[in-house]
C-alpha cells in the first residue's frame, strides 16, 4: 500500500462519520475520496468501505452507491456508445439521437442545446444499468430581481427554481424510485461528446421542463428550509478555473445575489475580502470607517469566515498595499489572485458610494480587457440609487421621504423579488491561494497605554452585541415577535427596547433589506412609519449619488457662511457626555459604550450640539461616524445636513434637553443607567439637578461640579435666539439664494437632476451652459420664512418656534394617573403639527383667505401635478418643465 494510504482511510473514515451526523452530503464526501483516495483506489475500495452502511442505514447506503454508480459506469457507456455509433451494421443498438457527426460539429458555446441520447431495452439488457443517457449543458437564466421598492411592491410570486447543480448527482427520493427502476444519472463530459463541459440529472430524461419548487411563505418555515441547496460534485477531473467571490459589505449567506450567481457558474468558488483603507474614505473627509466601525467589521468578518467553514469553504483576507497608488490597490491585490489562482470571473454585490462606484468601474474595466469577466449584482439597497428619476413627479419637495417614495412609484424600476436561500455547501478550488490573517488588516487595533498595556475601549461593544449573521436574524425575530407591535407610537422611547437594532447588520450586509422587508410582510405587521425606514435609507443613498460632497459641504450655499462656535471645551463635553444635561449625557455614554442610540436620542444630541452649543454640523458627523458601530456615510450626512440647517430638507423641530426627557424617559430610567451617579435623585429633578434642593443632592450623594458637571451653557432661550438670529443674518447677505415668492432656501441643482428636468436622455451635465446655475426652492423651516421678516426678535415670540415641549398636558396627566399608566400616543411632534395648523388656520382667517381644501394632516408635501415650485425661479436658468 502507498505511504499515507492509512491516514487517507482514516480521514475517510471521519468524513463518513461526519455523512451520518448529516454535517457533510453524500456528493460532497464522495467528491473528497476521489480527491483523498484517487480514481482507482475510489473505483476499487469505496463499496467496501460504505459496506456497513448497508444495515445501519440503508437509505444512505443507496444514496452513496447511486453516486458511485453514476460517477463511474458513465465511463463504461460512453465508451459503449462511442463503440455503438460507429458500427453502422448492428442492430441491437437503436440510437434516437442524433449521430456523431453531426454531434462532433456543434459548436462548443452550446449552452442552450441540449443533446440526448436514448437507449432501447435491448441495450439496456446488453450493457447499461440505467434506461436513458443524457448528456446536457446549460446556464441558468435566473438573475436577483432587482428592487422596484417604494413603488408597486409585487406579491410574493414563486421563485424560479435553480437549474440542476452541474455535476454527478444522485436522485436523493428513494421513496420515489423505489421500484421504478434505476434513475438518470449525470455522466462526465469527454471529447466524444461535443465539448460540453457538465452534465445534468433529471428524471424520465425531461430535460426541457424545470420543476418549480414552492417557496415557504411562512418567514419561519422559510427559515427552516434555509442550507437545502446543495451542490453535486464536479463533472470532470480537471476543474474548471475558480470563481473570484468578492466581499465587501455583504457579508452574509442568506438573500447574497452574487454568492448565488457563482454556484450557478458550476466552478469551484473563492472567497475573497480585500481591504483597502485609502479606498474606502474617497477624496474628502469622509471618516467612512471609524474605530467602532471597523471593530464591528473585524468582529463580522470573523463570524462570516466561521459560516463559509461550516459549508466546506473559508474567506480569503487580502490587504491592499496602495503604493502610492490608492485608487489601483484592490485593482492590483484582485490581478495577483487571478495571476496565482487563474481565475476569470469575478462576482461582487455593488456598492453605491460615489468613489467606491468609480472605483469598481475601473476594475471591472480593467478586468474585461485582461479577459476577465467581472460582474455586479444589486442587493445593497432596496432600490438602485442610480435608477431613481423624478420624472412625471416634479422636484417640489426633493430631500422629504414621501418626494422619493412618489418617485419611486412613478417610475418602478425592476420588482422586488423575493430573498434567496443560502447554499448548503460552495465547491472549493482544489488549491487555496495565500492570504493574511484577520488580524494583518487592523481592523481592531487598540491603543496602548505607556506601560505597555491595552486599552481595550471596545470591551462593552462586544458584550452588547452579536456579531453574526445568526445575530442578525435573532434580532430581527425578537423585534417581529414583540417591539414592532410598539414601534408606530413609542419608537422615541429611551427607557424601553421598542427598536429593531438593525442598522449595523444592514450596513454590513449580514442582513438583506429585501429579507427584512418580506420578513416584515411575512409576520402581519403593517407598521409604516417602520417600513418607512428603509425607504429614509435609500433617499440617504439617493442624496449621495447626487451630491457626492454630502459629508463634508453644506448643500444650502448661503449657509456655508453661518458664524460657528470654536469652543474645544464645549465640543469635548458634548462627546465625552459631560455637558451638565443628563438626557445628553446618557446618550452620550451610550454611544461611546455600546456604539449606538436609538433615533430619537440621535436627534437631541445632535439638536443640543448645533442648536445651542453652536458647534459645526460637521463636528457632529465625525464624531457618529467615529463611535457608531452603524457608521453610514450617507445616512449620517444627510441626517447631519438636515440638522444642521444645511440639507435638502430642515429639521421642522429642535430637541429641548430638558423637555425631551418627558417624552423619551419620564421616569428617568435611561439616565440612572448610563449616568450612575444620579440614580438616587427623585424623578422630579433627575433631568435638572441644578434645580434639585442642596439637602436632597446631599442624600444622593451628589456634588455639581465634582461628582457630576455644571451646565456648560445655563440660558438656553438664549443661545437659540442666537442661533436664530445667525440664521436671519446669512439668508439676508445671499438673498440670491432665496425665493422672493415663497421665501424658501434655492439649492443649485446637480447636473443629473437638471438634465431629468429638461427632458434630455443623457446625465453628463451637458445641458448645464458655463456659468449659469439651476437653482430650485426646497423645504424650509417656517421659523427661518417668519424670523427674516422680523430679525431682532427672539425664539420665545416667534410663533413658528421649533422647540418641541415635552408632556404638559394637565388633563392627560389626570388621565395616566387614573389609570396608573403613561401614553405615548400623542407625541410631542403630533403636538406641533397640530399647533402649526392652528396657526395657519387662524392666520387664514385674519387675512380672510380660504381654508385648503385638503384634510388637515392629510395633504401631501409632493404632489405629482405641476406647479409653480417644479419651474427655476430667482433669475436663474428657466427649464420648460
């Protein structure tokens, strides 16, 4: 016996084992003991090594022995039939097919044509053990459908099955086969045979008609059926070349277009993940990968690797070494690995960053004139930013959600699709190219102090969260099975888990939208203001691809000017949650520890932060973008934007420290939680301790200014007033960016936009002429339209004030303490609509106009007629639209 034959057996031995335990499929074991074993020895000894199956478990033993049948008899009746054709006299043998010749002319690219070949029971007496031969080679014409999101969202419609994986199968129902007879078994390609390069098994030779299996609707049964795909053996001894796999930020098995499209391919697949810092923060100050960030990513990556082991494969860590050459460095790294593993497909979810979209146009370019192919699949988001066009809509409105949902209904682009099930098992190369490890990329570095030791900041991180894909899921059943039912009416609570805690697994793909939506659908919920969500994702996204300088420049021109604090002192409070204000600091301390808040508490740091600290927007998203383990370059930027009065739409509220707190933590709990040492302050004075009697702060142990800070600013009322005024003083030195009609803020237009508007097919920026702009009025904050009329007044007499007061309402505090219970369902927001809408309705009255006819509450923002706000006022450039 040949040296090492005895551990080959041994690992055989395991590996059956492992067939038993059902962590290994019959076609994947059979494919390693020709791999470990050889042909011959396989041919010689396999029977008998799978012999004691045969009364432990018979159906098993079938299966393997239906595998080993149809991988080698094949060679038998090929060289049978080869004989048999060219014997034109005998006339036991009936071919139905056509004949050698004309077989030997079809071209080789024959992936539509499918050859058979079908023997009569005379040759099936003489010398085969199966009733039919066929031969077949075929692509599968099935692609991820791509989003047509916040359109006409389709019903669920049965996916299209997967065509038969290409490779020597076994027919797994022997319950169906039982005394029918042997059933077709794929045969290896060889030169008699056209070229083809792999094989199908069907049953009764049809090979015409694709079964159409039905897709769980149930998201829980659906989830049960996840890992049943499973992947046949190679058809031929040379492997065809690798698949090149590239991860980015889908890290994920379940609903992963591009993972699903390389086992289509029938190649062995290589995963890959290429990491390339320079690349990733693009030509500003993007800070798109901070500390918490990457720590997330290191943490995800380590999951994801231990997923793609338990389905026979493992992920490839790859750095990019720029050398001067930043924007060639994943270029270069994927040009190595093809060079070493001969690759020539490249598959990859797309990513919809401006410079990261460059980025991949240029490899792909660069690959296709290597002769590589290079393919990108859309899955990032539910609709394609790219695709969105305002057309038939107008641009009254751009930058709210509901302008861009009316968008998307006007003009659906592809349907959603339903999500993809994750791969049992991926075929591997029968070499792996070289790589680094985790730890080579840097992802979680941590500072070290000057005695050597480690400063390990990310302890709190990693014990609030779950890193993997499994996580995800958890997470999402948890929020579908309890917190959605609460999500419409009391999403802004700070005291109570009513939030999904998603948006880190969406941002690094190890959750699909489209999974999250249908799971939603699936569960019966129907809670829009949640949907909605995802629908604020993608404009984020939307907002970037038209303005690839979101993060880092003010969109409003005439705000570039606004007179900004410089106070270091103020913006280290605000980060280190010392600023005096227990709601900010809570927030504060949640975010640095866990590396998340919920929505509502984003909005009352960032309002405190620019609305009375006075301090840049800018400071703000660096700072998220640093600390969030969700850190979204698009959705931080427009968020920030937004409230830093410089975005497409502005914030119509502004966070009061204080009075906040009634909404989102009455009681006081959220506080006690992140900021300790005020725990045994009485609910009355947990968010104003400087108010609370000395005695009292004495028997909670607390001392201003030493166990807990003083205020950093005392008179609120006035710092707003002073940023209003800020405010007033700039849109009157840029009055020519601002409508003399409706007194709304003009933003220049994006070219893309602008050739949309004008009816042209190209987005070049082509019809923009030199030197002239396109301006269009957006979404501005009545305070801002009233206070421009009246400078010198301050915030308190405006009558468009955009303070939000907390719950003050005396009837209803009579009602929850009847009833020993707090309601949340008028919220302060609610509460400002409706006094917006006695304002207007009493100034109508005043001015003797006419009540709109709308519905209070129920008019649109972005009608889809056109008006007056859909043509370029103020002297610009008019467009016909």
């Amino acid at each position: 016996m040949a040296p090492g034959a005895e551990d080959s057996k041994v690992l055989v031995s395991r590996l059956l084992r492992e067939v038993l335990e059902g962590r290994e499929d019959p076609e994947g074991f059979f494919a390693v003991c020709v791999s470990v074993l050889g042909q011959q020895q396989t041919r010689s000894q396999f029977l008998s090594l799978i012999r004691p199956l045969s009364s432990a478990d018979s159906p098993l033993h079938r299966v393997l022995t239906s595998v080993y049948q149809g991988y080698y008899q094949t060679e038998d009746n090929e060289l049978e039939l080869a004989l048999a054709l060219s014997i034109s006299d005998m006339k036991d043998y009936q071919i139905s097919a056509p004949s050698q010749e004309s077989r030997l002319q079809q071209p080789k690219d024959s992936s539509n044509q499918i050859s058979s070949v079908r023997l009569t029971p005379k040759s099936e007496a003489r010398g085969g053990s199966h009733a039919q031969l066929a031969v077949a080679a075929g692509k599968r014409n099935t692609s991820s459908s791509q989003s047509g999101a916040w359109g006409s969202v389709c019903p669920p419609k049965t996916a299209q099955e997967t065509e038969l994986q290409k490779g020597a199968r076994a027919d797994k129902h022997d319950k169906e086969t039982s005394g029918k007879g042997p059933t077709v078994c794929v045969f290896k390609p060889s030169a008699s045979f056209s070229g083809l390069d792999m094989g199908q098994m069907t049953k009764d030779g049809d090979l015409n008609e694709l079964e159409k299996p039905k897709r769980p609707k149930n998201r829980r049964q659906r989830r049960k059926a996840c890992g049943q795909q499973v992947i046949g053996l190679p058809s031929s001894l040379s492997a065809p070349r690798p698949i090149l796999l590239w991860f980015r930020r889908d890290l994920r098995l379940c609903d992963n277009p591009a993972l699903i499209a390389s086992l289509e391919v029938g190649a062995p697949v290589i995963p890959v993940f290429i990491w390339s810092p320079e690349e990733e923060e693009g030509p500003g100050i993007t800070v798109a990968a901070g500390g918490a960030c990457k720590y997330w990513l290191h943490q995800a990556l380590f999951c994801f690797c231990s997923s793609l082991e338990r389905i026979g494969s493992h992920l490839i860590f790859l750095k990019a070494n720029a050398e001067g050459n930043a924007k060639g460095s994943s270029l270069c790294a994927l040009k190595d690995l093809i060079k070493e593993t001969g690759a020539r497909t490249v598959l990859a979810n797309a990513l919809y960053e401006p410079w990261l979209k460059e980025r991949d146009e240029e490899v792909v370019s660069a690959l296709q004139k290597d002769g590589v192919e290079c393919k990108l699949f859309h899955s990032y988001c539910l609709r394609d930013p790219y695709s969105v066009s305002t057309v038939g809509v107008g641009l009254r409105g751009i930058g709210s959600v509901s302008h861009f949902m009316s968008c998307c209904r006007q003009n659906p682009g592809s349907a959603l699709g339903v999500p993809l099930d994750p791969p049992a098992s991926l075929p591997t190369p029968s070499q792996w190219p070289q790589g680094v490890s985790l730890d080579i990329l840097g992802l979680a570095c941590m500072p070290r102090r000057k005695d050597g030791t480690t400063i390990d900041w990310s302890a709190n991180i990693r014990k609030s969260w779950d890193f993997s894909e499994e996580g995800a899921h958890a997470k999402l059943e948890a929020f579908l099975n309890d917190g959605v039912y609460r999500y419409e009416k009391e999403s802004g609570r700070a005291d109570a888990p009513n939030t999904s805690c998603l948006s880190p697994y969406l941002h690094f793909g190890q959750l699909s939208p489209r999974w999250l939506l249908w799971d939603a659908k699936g569960a019966h919920c129907r809670p829009p203001k949640f949907q909605r969500k995802l629908a604020w994702r993608d404009l984020a996204y939307w907002q970037l691809t038209l303005f690839p300088d979101l993060p880092w420049e003010s969109l409003r021109p005439s705000y570039k000017a606004l007179r900004w604090s410089s106070d270091r002192g103020h913006l280290k409070a605000w980060q280190r949650g010392q600023t005096g204000y227990p709601l900010v600091d809570a927030a504060m301390r949640q975010l640095w520890l866990t590396g998340w808040m919920n929505n509502y508490m984003r909005h009352v740091v960032a309002s405190f932060l620019i609305a009375y600290l006075h301090l840049p927007w800018q400071e703000g998203y660096r700072w998220f973008q640093d600390t969030l383990v969700d850190a979204d370059v698009a959705i931080d930027a427009m968020m920030w934007q937004n409230g830093g009065m410089c975005g497409l739409d502005h914030w119509n509220f502004v966070m009061h420290p204080v009075d906040a707190a009634m909404t989102c933590d009455p009681c006081g709990t959220y506080v006690r939680k992140w900021c300790p040492e005020l725990k045994d302050l009485p609910n009355e004075f947990i968010h104003k301790p400087w108010k609370c009697p000395t005695s009292m702060l004495r028997r909670a142990g607390l001392t201003l200014g030493q166990t807990y800070p003083h205020r950093v600013i005392t008179d609120l009322e006035e710092r707003r007033s002073q940023s209003l005024q800020d405010v007033t003083l700039v849109r009157k030195k840029f009055g020519q960016y601002v409508d003399k009609h409706t007194g709304c803020d003009l933003v220049p237009l994006p070219s893309r936009l602008v050739s949309e508007a004008l009816g042209l097919s190209h987005s070049n920026g082509g019809a923009v002429e030199a030197g002239k702009q396109f301006l269009l009025p957006v979404i501005t904050r009545m305070e801002f339209k009233h206070q421009l009329e009246d400078p010198d007044a301050d915030a308190g007499s405006n009558p468009y004030n955009a303070v939000l007061k907390g719950y003050v309402s005396r009837k209803r505090d009579e009602t929850i303490a009847f009833f020993n219970e707090r309601d949340f369902t008028a919220s302060v927001i609610y509460e400002a609509a409706q006094r917006k809408e006695r304002l207007e309705s009493d100034y109508r009255k005043m001015e003797g106009l006419p009540q709109p006819l709308a519905l209070r509450g129920k008019a649109r923002r972005t009608p889809t007629a056109k008006d007056r706000f859909s043509i370029v006022p103020g002297g610009a450039v008019t467009s016909p639209w």
